[in-house]
C-alpha cells in the first residue's frame, strides 16, 4: 500500500511478521516514512489519519481446519483466526 501512495508517511501495527514488514519497507525505499507498532492497534492508532487500511482476522474459528494447506500453514493463526 505504501508504494501505492507517494505523499505522507506510513505506520503499521502488525506484531507477527514486523521483521519481514521492516525488511520491506527499508528495500523498497521508504523506511524513513513508515513506523512500525507492536501493540494494540486501537493504541496504536490515536491521532489524526487520512486512511487506514485493514486486513484483520476474517476466518470463523469452526472453517480454519477446512482451508487449503497452503493458507493454513503459511499465514499464522493469529492472521486467521477471527474467532
């Protein structure tokens, strides 16, 4: 998303992978504009924004056995499950 808009700076609040987030950001140029939040993200979030995007957990607890081995051995749990 952050390659997408030129202008502004960038803050993320995703605990698993903020290694690899990091790493992506300092390879595609724009370190220097992103923050990078481990925490509650409502916490995270105070203040004035223009846009916030989201991708939360969006899987029922009962379907996360049923999904492909691909997603449900790739992406964490915490990813997944939305209760």
């Amino acid at each position: 998303m952050r390659t997408v808009i030129s202008a502004g700076r960038c803050r993320a609040c995703r605990i698993q992978r903020m290694t690899c987030a990091r790493g992506n950001a300092a390879r595609l140029g724009f370190a220097d504009r992103a923050t990078f939040v481990a925490g509650d993200w409502a916490a995270a979030l105070a203040g004035a924004f223009d846009l916030i995007v989201s991708n939360p957990p969006y899987v029922p607890s009962r379907e996360i056995g049923e999904l492909e081995a691909e997603v449900r051995t790739f992406d964490p749990r915490a990813a997944l499950d939305g209760g």
